[in-house]
C-alpha cells in the first residue's frame, strides 16, 4: 500500500513539475564576450538591455544569445519555440512578446525590438515593436539593421533609408547604400553618410535633404563619419578631409587619411605615414610603416623584422619593442606583448606603455577583458585569472 501510495506521489510531481513555470536562472553581472554559460554563447558589447530574447532547440537547450537588463545583469528562462518562433520575456520572467516571430533582435535603449515575419517561404519582411509587444512599424522591409544613437538603416527593394525609434523614416529610402558607420555621430553631426550612383555625400538627419553633395568616391572600406567634425574622404582616388560644412580642409595628394582624435590623424603619402593636425600640416614622420593600430591616445607602428614601436597621438616615441605582436589593453593603459622564448614557444606579458614590465606572470596567452579579471592560458589550459600588476 505505502509503495502504491509513494509511486501516485511520484507521477503527481511529474505532471505538476511539467506544468509548472520554468525555472529563472540568475547568474550574476555579465560575463565577457565568449563565455559560455549552460550553452549560451554571451556577448557584453553595446548598451545593457532591458528585455531578454533567446532560443532553445528540441530538447530545451538555449542556443542563442540573450541580453543583460539595466542593471548588468541577466536572468534566463527557459522558453519553448513553435515551430521555429520566438519570444521574448522580461527580467521578471514574464512573457511580453508572443513566441510568433520568424526574427527577434535588437533590444535597445529606446526600448523596442525589431522583428521579422515569414511573408513567404523564402522572404521574411521586418518591422519595429516596443519591448511590450505593441507595434511600432509594420513589417514592410527586406531589411532593418540594429539601432545605433536611436536610428536604424532600413532596405525596401534595394534601396536604403534611416529610420528613428519611433517608426519615423528620416532619411528617405532611395538611396544605394547608407554607411551604418556614420550614425554614430549623428548625435554631434546630425549627418548621415550614403552613396548614390557610385558617389558618396551627406543627408541630414534631421531634414531628410541632401547637405554635403555625392561628389566622393565610393568608399566601402574607409571609415565615412565625422569625428570631432571632420571627415576623410576618397576623391578622384585620393583622400581629403572636409569639416561638417563640406569645406575641403585637408586637400587631396594623401593615399589615406585617419579619424581625427584629441585634434590630430594618422596619414599616409608615398611610402611614408605621418601625424598631421587638421589642417593638413605634418607634425611627425612616423617613417616606413607597415601596420599601425591607433586607439586615438596611442600608435603601435609596426616596421617588421619583429620591430615595434610606441607613440603618443602626436607622434612622439615613448617605447620601442622587439615582438611578433603587440596590442593595446585600453581599459588599463597597458601592452600586451607576444613573442617567442629561448625555446621559441609564444609566451606572453604585460608591459606599460613605455615597455616597462609590470606582471609577475609570463603566459602562453591572455585575453584581454574589461577589468583585472582576464581568460588566460597556461601550462595548455585555460582559465580566469586576476592579473597582478606591480605597483611602486
């Protein structure tokens, strides 16, 4: 009788637990890009989000990504598509979007989502919602990219426009292509960057009419957008740099021009690079160099043979390092520096910007994260690791 008894107790938590609500999973502040947690593949970069969106596959496994709130941290709930669907829940686990779009992506600051609905087997149309569910566009587009300062690139029939977050079409869509890029600056600049008939001009954002006419080259390469109100551009095969009026400052004969950071640029002609100001005048002849990463505050030149060097935005040399690679670790101000042992194996340090070492711990590899706390790699595993830095 008790085993009777204890087997109808046994099925009854079974169908009860069926019927229940999934569990919410906290887990924390977010982890950095890359990491994975339960099968879910994290990425921290962009703004913190307020709504949470992901997939599972048949067996209840989270197989895309989901989003932090505004907080910095998440929660995960484990919700069954349909036949495909997604949904979307809140921070408190309650569903707000139905699990019936095709398409789910982008939450954002402003507070909606765009999504995507099957018109036909092989075309899904996009459109705008809030992160409650009401709509805010119809889904009339082929194409609709994420959010960048409250606005998002739109495609209808091979041509593209601007849209806000309210549904709003600010930049008529006509146009070949809009550079995604430039609305980055729009918040300062309030111009768009777009190409039509293979030239490049400016739209404002704010009017939807032409400010700076489409008399530059096609660029899909350069960085087209203002920066501290100026902006490199292709001309007739050379770059040049005009300021938000469309005044050519810095005139053609350049074989490329940088963004312009704390007033100065990196720029190329013959076989030289040189930092100029934004006139145009040459402040520092950086010489022969074959690679160069800039942050705005600090040049890596490379000039092979394993030869680094370091510079301030002004071009003044601050340290010179013999390595195969060197990066930039930009939260703390430090290099990470990779070079070869006397068993030539690839080990890794931290240096300052004046190549000074500064760890007590060499590494096969370190990824660099956004504060101490770093993945990194040694005697063949990785893993987490406070980086311990000397201090005077």
């Amino acid at each position: 009788m008790k085993k009777r008894l204890f087997i109808l107790a046994f099925f009854a938590a079974v169908l009860s637990s069926a019927h229940a609500q999934p569990e919410i999973k906290a887990y924390g502040s977010m982890p950095r890009k890359g990491t994975v947690i339960h099968g879910v593949v994290r990425d921290s970069e962009g703004p913190a989000r307020a709504v949470e969106v992901f997939e599972v596959n048949k067996e209840k496994e989270v197989v895309a990504y989901t989003y932090s709130d505004k907080n910095g941290h998440f929660s995960l709930e484990l919700v069954n598509r349909e036949n495909g669907k997604f949904g979307a829940i809140n921070t408190s686990g309650t569903l707000v979007i139905p699990i019936e779009f095709d398409e789910l992506y982008d939450f954002n600051s402003a507070g909606n989502v765009v999504f995507g609905k099957k018109e036909s087997k092989d075309r899904i149309l996009y459109g705008i919602m809030s992160n409650k569910g009401t709509q805010i566009l119809p889904p009339t587009f082929d194409f609709i990219s994420s959010f960048i300062n409250h606005h998002a690139v739109v495609c209808k029939d091979g041509k593209y426009g601007v849209v806000d977050s309210l549904g709003v079409i600010r930049i008529p869509v006509q146009f070949d292509r809009i550079v995604p890029y430039s609305l980055h600056d729009t918040d300062k600049s309030g111009l768009v960057a777009a190409v039509s008939n293979g030239k490049t001009g400016f739209v404002d954002i704010n009017t939807g009419m032409v400010s700076i006419p489409f008399i530059y080259d096609d660029d899909p390469v350069g960085i087209v957008r203002f920066s501290e109100g100026f902006c490199a551009l292709k001309k007739d095969g050379e770059y040049v740099c005009i300021d938000m009026t469309g005044n050519e400052c810095i005139r053609a004969g350049w074989k490329y021009i940088s963004e312009f950071n704390n007033g100065t640029a990196t720029a190329t002609k013959g076989s030289n690079t040189y930092v100029i100001d934004t006139g145009g005048n040459e402040i520092t002849n950086l010489g022969n160099v074959r690679l160069l990463i800039s942050d705005g505050r600090i040049l890596l030149a490379y000039y092979g043979d394993s030869r680094w060097k370091v510079f301030d935005n002004y071009g003044i040399e601050l340290s010179q390092i013999k390595c195969q690679s060197l990066s930039f670790w930009e939260q703390k101000n430090l290099l990470v520096v990779r070079k070869k042992n006397l068993l030539k194996k690839q080990v890794v340090f931290i240096t300052d910007i004046y190549g000074q070492p500064i760890c007590r711990t060499v590494f096969q590899e370190l990824g660099i994260g956004s504060d101490e706390n770093c993945p990194v790699k040694k005697h063949g595993k990785w893993g987490g690791r406070r980086i311990h830095c000397v201090t005077a």
